[in-house]
C-alpha cells in the first residue's frame, strides 16, 4: 500500500506520537489521525508538558551520545525546533557527599563526551568553588566539596512549548487530531489490529496502529508490563522576581548527580528544581504493573525536603521560599534505559513505541524517523529497541542512586 493510501493511527500525542506523525506527513503519508486522551495538547499527563527538559549527550555508553549530538544539531537548526531551545551548557557534578555509584556514573557520563571531536573545546574540569563560579557567578550556595565539569555542548528544551509548535506543524501537513477522548479498547480482526475504539465509543479503523502513550501503555497493551514499568519524579517551582529572575538568566543547566538539578528562570520567573533518585512506581496489587494514576498535581511529602537541599546548596536565599506548581512526572522506565520501537509480536499491524527511561524528549526531532523506519523495513533492526521478551522492567537502572519507592505506600 503506497504512503498517501495508508491508514496510520498513533495513539498517544506526546513526545513521541507528534514526532512519529511529523516524520510520516513529512515522508508523504496523508492518512494519519493521532488520538489523545488529553483535551490540550501537550496533556497534562506527558511527561513533556514541563517547562524544560535538559538537552545533552553525556551518557555512560557512547551509542546514544551520538543519537543526542544529532538531536542537537536538530534543535540549533531547524526552524521548528530551534526557537524552543537554549544552549546554555551542563553543570554536572556530585556534592561532597554523593556515593561511589553516582561519581562512577559521572565518570562514564564524561567519558562518552570527553575525546569525542564534536566537544573539542566545550568541557572544563570542575574541581574547586573557584571553578564553579567562573562558570556559574550566580550559584551562591557553598558547594563545598563539589567536583564534576561543565560541558557547554548543552543546554535545555522549554519542552511544553517545543510539543505545541510541533502539534501546529502536523496540524499543518494535514495530520488529523482528536482530542480529549481516551482509547478504551485495540480493535482486531484475528490476530491483526484494524483499529481503537474510543471511551465514547467512537471507533477508529487503521492499516496500523502505533502506541505511544508513554509510561501509560500498559493500560492497553499488559503484555508489555513486564520490560516497561511506569516510573515518576518530583517537579516543584520557585517564583522569582523579575529582579530574582534577571540575575539568574543564562545559567547553565545545573544538575548534582547525588542532589537533583534546576534550570533558569522561564519568562514568567519560574524556576523549576527536581530532585535525584529512582523515583516512585504505582503498581497495581494484583498484577505489579505500574502505570500512573489520573492525577499527577501533587508530590510525595519526603520530596520537599528534597528538594529545599538542593537549593541550599546551589541558591540557598530561595530554600525556603514557597513552592508552587508541584506534581509528578511519569516516565516509562526499562530497566536497561534503552527504547521499545517495535512490532507487538503476534500481533499484526500494531507498533509500539516507548521506554523513554527519562531521556527521550531530547531526541523529539528524531524518534519519529525511528518509528517510520520500523514501519517501513516491517521489523526493528536494531537489537536493543526490539521488543524483548522476559525483560526485567522492575530493575534499578545503573546511573540511579537510590532505590524507587510507590506511591501506594503513602496513600
């Protein structure tokens, strides 16, 4: 079936459904309808609908520093991306008091970056107070004993904004997007999958179907509970003052491995701060599949402590200012942090695309050409995104320091 004929129908209007329906319109396909439970785009339940999401190719393993490197060379480009993003480099480091995990994973992290030709130039070794505030003047806290590097081939993507843009794009190149109505069933005819059938009861008919409905799509597809586990984070914010906000614009992205990270100041003075660690599942009792309840608006009283410790070390005049907009984010989390962008096995027509394991919005100029080729090709070629069977989606991720907690534990 040619392009302009095929039926596609992307379930999910995140991260990575919009850049699969913008890499489709774009390659020539004319009939693409993106469903979203959401009644905005983005939602208030993706994970990209944030203020900013950090944007940089440190990684304890080289294969996706490359992937990030060509992401960037996306988001300082193209028209559509490049108005969203702000390089103002990656202040990475551990507190004094950081464990032997997160300084090994911060060593790796440098390693994947640190003789590549493309940041030949953009690192500078953090090993003193000094160090930092020749880098970063405005972080006043006492930092004392703070060792890392900052890494100005980095910076962030204001993450909400970047979705709108790109769900205005497809809009215009013809993508058809329904809104505020969530997909209650798959539709199949045999083994193969024609379709979804909405919870108003709309059905809607497809040559192929592809889920990309983040840390929520076990909810229509169980099997994949096992490699993919709803995983969240803590996000607060501070409000500045313009004042407040002035000398604080144009920091770098500032992250303690052991702590959390912060970014500057949006337009508004909002300053956002999220704190470190493995995050919180919410497991249903009888099968252990995490997935993430409807209301995200609010965050577990052991992260405000949290998350004030970061600011007293890195901002302390705000540590205890009030902290607004606070909530949760969820990822899907796989416990090796690779991808799942494959065929359902034993299903015919159906696609999954997921497994973001927090570092996935960076590449949303990408992801979308990732799902096409797997489209195309009718298999996923590259192993480690290959839907894997007996995947262990509970597992500790290696660069985590800490260990998940759930949620069902403090209701």
């Amino acid at each position: 079936m040619s392009r302009a004929n095929s039926m596609v129908l992307i379930i999910g209007g995140g991260t990575f459904g919009l850049s699969t329906a913008y890499h489709l319109a774009n390659a020539g396909y004319r009939n693409i309808t993106v469903l979203e439970k959401g009644a905005t785009v983005p939602s208030p339940l993706s994970a990209g609908n944030d203020l900013n999401k950090i944007v940089r190719a440190e990684y304890e393993e080289p294969y996706y520093a490359e992937l990030a490197l060509a992401a960037i060379a996306e988001w300082t480009s193209n028209p559509l991306f490049a108005p969203h993003y702000r390089q103002v480099g990656y202040l990475l480091g551990n507190s004094a008091a950081a464990l032997e995990k997160s300084r090994t994973s911060l060593a790796k992290s440098l390693a994947s970056i640190q003789t590549h030709p493309a940041f030949a130039g953009q690192i500078t070794p953090i090993n003193s107070r000094e160090d930092i505030r020749a880098v970063a003047p405005a972080l006043d806290g006492a930092m004392d004993g703070w060792v890392g590097y900052f890494n100005r081939l980095a910076g962030y993507a204001r993450s909400a904004d970047a979705l709108r843009a790109t769900y205005d794009a497809v809009n215009g190149l013809g993508v058809g997007i329904a809104l505020d109505d969530a997909v209650a069933t798959l539709d199949y005819d045999g083994h193969k999958c024609v379709g979804a059938t909405t919870a108003s009861g709309k059905r809607y008919t497809a040559d192929v179907v592809i889920l990309t409905m983040g840390a929520s799509v076990a909810n229509l597809l169980p099997s994949i509970g096992h490699q993919v586990t709803g995983r969240s984070w803590a996000i607060a914010h501070v409000q500045l003052t313009p004042e407040e906000a002035a000398k604080l614009a144009g920091i770098p992205v500032t992250y303690s491995r052991d702590l959390g990270f912060f970014f500057e100041p949006d337009p508004t003075g909002l300053l956002k701060v999220s704190p470190s660690g493995s995050g919180y599942t919410n497991k249903n009792k009888e099968t252990g599949i995490s997935v993430p309840p409807e209301d995200n608006n609010f965050m577990p009283p052991a992260e405000e402590e949290a998350i004030r410790k970061v600011l007293r070390e890195h901002l302390p005049s705000l540590a205890e200012r009030p902290l607004v907009n606070t909530k949760i984010c969820w990822c899907a989390d796989t416990a090796d942090t690779d991808y799942i962008i494959d065929f359902v096995p034993g299903k015919e027509g159906l696609i999954v695309a997921t497994g973001d394991s927090g570092h996935a919005f960076k590449m949303l100029p990408l992801v979308g050409g990732w799902v096409k080729d797997v489209l195309e090709n009718g298999k996923q070629d590259i192993a480690r995104w290959a839907w894997k069977e007996g995947n262990n989606a509970g597992g500790e991720v290696s660069w985590r320091v800490g260990k998940s907690r759930d949620l069902n534990d403090y209701t």
